[in-house]
C-alpha cells in the first residue's frame, strides 16, 4: 500500500499505543508534520540498533571468535586431532562451523514463536530486548573462554547467534512499518550502513588493543578475550537507543486472540498460499547462506590455510567494513535506477568470481588477501540491503515478523547448509581450499533462482503496492 491509502480489517494496526485511524500493516500513510518527524526519529533509532548488533557479527564471529575457538579446540584435542563433545568424534578445524550450524537448528526453532508472538501481541520491543541482552550477556561472557574450554565457547556461540538471530528478525520486521515502499531501498541501506561503520570503529580499537596488548600488559590470549567481551558490552550499551526509540503497534484483536502454535501453523499455511514470495525466500535461503558462510569462515581460511596472522584479519575485515559502508550506499543508489533484483543478481556475478579467485590465492601473500576482501567488501553490504527492502515488499500486510522469521533464518551468520558443507568438506579432504570453493553453488543456484522470480507479479500477489522501479 502506498501513503494515503489505508487497510481495514484483521490486518489492521495503529500507529503508536493510542487509539487512531487504523492504518494497514506494512504501510506508512500520509503523515502529518507530526507523525513524519515522529516516523523520522523511529527510522534513526532504528538505525542503531544494526549499530549495536553488527560488532558482534565482525569482531567477534568474522574475526576473532573462529580462529580463537579452533585454536582452544585443537589445544583440548587428541593425538589424532579430534575432540569429542558428547563422546562425538569431531576435527578440532570443523568445530567452530558444526557450532554455527547448531545455533541455526536453535534459531530454527525459536524464531517462527518469537516472530508469531511478536505479531499476535504487538508488542515487539520487550522481545527485542530479551534477545539483546541474551546475546550481549552470552559474548561478553566469552571473556572466560580460556584454556581447553572449547565446549564452553560452542555453548556460549551457540546462544548469542541464536538471540541474534531473533533479535535481527524482530529488528527487520519494523521495515515496513517505519518506511514507505518507496523509500525502504534507502532506509535499509543506511541500516546497513550504520552496523558496518561501527563495525568499522570497533575493529580500529581491537586491533590497537591486540597489536599493542604487550604494552598493555597483557597477553595475546587476554587481548583476543577482552576483544570478543567488548563487543558484548558495545551491543547491550547501544541496543538502549532502538529500545528507547522504536514503538510497538497494536495487534488486531483477532490476532491477538491465536495462540502461538495455531498462529504458526496459520502462518506455513499461509506462506503456502504465496509461491512466489517463498520463490524468493528460497533463492534467498541459497545465496545468503554462500554469503553469511563467507563471512563466518573467512578468518579461519585466511589463518589456517593462508598462514595469515591476526593483525592481518583483522587489517583485511576493516577494509570489508569501510567499503561495505560505500557499497551498500552506493547499491542502494543504483537499485533507485536498475531496480533491486537486477543489482542483487550483478552482486552474486560479483560474489562468484571473487569466491572463486579465493580458491587460488598464494599462502602468506597478505597482499592479494586484502584485494579479495576488497571485491567482498564492494557488494558485501548492498546485496544484504536490497534483499531486505526487496523482501519487505513481498510480506503480506499483519505478517512482518512472521515472514521476517524465515527471512532471518539464512541471516547474518546463521545459515547452517553452508557452515556444514564447509565443516564436512574440511573434514573430508582436509583442505581449506576445497572447503572454500564448495561454497561457489550457493551463488550460482541462488543467481539462477532468483532470476526466475517476477517480483512486480509477486508484490502484486502479497497484496501491496507495486513500486515504479524493483
């Protein structure tokens, strides 16, 4: 729906918690002076909150946590290399990706609740809450993840990309209720851009802390752990501001009145009756999952198989985030002229050449690691961006968290397909390289599904307004 036009009925919601024209969801109508500067100061709270969050997903998951663990994890290993969680038989260099997947199996579950409870009550912010400041306590508790406290760090990995995982899903879902169609390209790459700048600040300060922990007296151990504990304090600290900003909307009295798991079994059901917007959460699930295994896996491939030290990580993760900060604007720009999918599908061209120049990259050449972390850094954020804005348009009104909660299932870090497929393959040929090329299909699979999707036809279907250029 476009400003102006308004939705009666189950559907319906209202702006802020007093009583007032109901007013689709999904929508934003024509504001008053008011309600525009209201709506203006909920997009910049909103903003902050990928500002609080983002610092876990590139300190701690893309740069520290996956080499530190696997270290800690070999450290605790047998003769053969092998630890044994549960008396289960695991290669010390696959654990940190089986412990990703895990957290997946556990978002998984969790999230299609959080999104049903989220929209049958209305009531999105104590959510929010809970899940960021579950995941905040859970990082800043791997301060203590020392020794051959490897079964630890799984544990606490797996909760804090869990509530992430939540927390991105309810924090995606205010989209289309803060922005009109016509502007979400925009507000969800400034989203995007906001995490990736502090992402991009957090790394300045780590790397000085661990280029210079001998100064500070400390440890290169204490130094990787005070890192991985900062991000956890910087996402509780900053969550207030989203907190304190972002206001709930009112159920539908019918809504409200759904229990969780009815309400979830309405929402598979109705999913059901859109095939052409699970078209796209599926091409979707592939792609992001080749992108957020990338991300996760990268530091793990650049020390373990490159023979690249820390300094250098976190050197080539900055460069991703300062470019990822300019593409994901600059995407943003050219989706208002090419339209969203035609610059999404440009990016995975772009992704599938670089992973695959990936493969062939020299050991101990920081240099041409750095030019591979650029071409990621290039398309890294506006692919994420427009996916999505795109995918907003695609939700039904009344249904944002719901819908939302499968989108975040491949979100960020979370997919589990490509962590396993990394972890198997590196079991089986023992070599990081293979591991890494594996990841190629996601990209050309995820290309080839999504050309395939009519993304005017599917919007139309969703039953919202069809915008000028998509």
């Amino acid at each position: 729906m476009s400003p102006g036009q308004d939705r009666a009925g189950p559907g319906a919601r209202h702006f802020g918690g007093e009583a007032s024209t109901p007013v689709g969801i999904g929508t934003v109508r024509e504001e008053t002076a008011g309600e525009a500067v209201a709506l203006r100061r909920e997009q910049r709270g909103w903003y902050f909150y990928d500002w609080a969050c983002s610092v876990y997903s590139t300190s701690v998951l893309t740069v520290f946590l996956g080499p530190y663990l696997t270290a800690v994890a070999e450290h605790a290993a047998d003769a053969e290399g092998y630890v044994h969680p549960l008396g289960i038989p695991v290669r010390a260099g696959s654990f940190f990706a089986y412990s990703v997947s895990l957290s997946v199996i556990l978002a998984v579950v969790l999230m299609p609740l959080v999104g049903s409870a989220a929209d049958r009550s209305g009531r999105k912010k104590p959510l929010l809450a809970a899940a960021a400041y579950t995941g905040a306590a859970a990082t800043t508790g791997m301060f203590f993840l020392d020794g051959n406290r490897y079964l630890l760090g799984g544990a606490l990995l797996i909760v804090a990309n869990a509530a992430q995982a939540v927390g991105m899903m309810l924090y995606n879902s205010y989209l289309p209720q803060i922005a009109a169609p016509e502007e979400r390209d925009r507000v969800s790459s400034r989203g995007w851009a906001f995490g990736y700048g502090a992402g991009s600040l957090m790394l300045v300060v780590n790397l000085a802390l661990y280029m210079g922990h001998d100064s500070f007296g400390l440890s290169e151990t204490a130094a990787i752990r005070l890192c991985l504990a900062s991000a956890g304090l910087w996402w509780g600290a900053f969550a207030l501001i989203p907190l304190a900003r972002l206001r709930d909307r009112r159920a539908s009295a019918e809504r409200a009145a759904v229990p969780g798991f009815r309400q979830l079994a309405a929402t598979v059901r109705d999913m059901r009756r859109h095939p052409l917007t699970l078209a796209f959460l599926l091409a979707y699930l592939v792609y992001n999952d080749g992108i957020q295994t990338v991300i996760s896996q990268a530091s793990v491939y650049g020390s373990q198989e490159l023979g690249l030290g820390q300094s250098t990580l976190i050197g080539a993760v900055l460069l991703v985030q300062v470019l990822a900060v300019a593409g994901a604007l600059t995407m943003g720009r050219l989706a208002r002229v090419y339209g969203a999918k035609r610059t999404i599908l440009g990016s995975l061209v772009a992704w599938t050449v670089t992973l695959a120049a990936g493969y062939f990259l020299p050991a101990h050449a920081p240099v041409w690691f750095f030019v591979l972390a650029a071409g990621i850094g290039t398309v890294l954020g506006g692919s994420q961006a427009l996916s999505r804005s795109l995918f907003s348009h695609l939700v039904p009104p009344g249904k944002e968290a719901e819908y939302f909660s499968a989108y975040e299932m491949s979100d960020r870090g979370m997919s589990w397909l490509g962590p396993l497929l990394f972890g198997i393959t590196y079991q089986v040929s023992g070599s990081y390289r293979s591991a890494i090329v594996s990841l190629v299909a996601f990209f050309v699979i995820g290309f080839v599904l999504l050309a395939r999707v009519p993304v005017r036809r599917a919007i139309g279907a969703a039953g919202n307004p069809v915008p000028e250029r998509i």
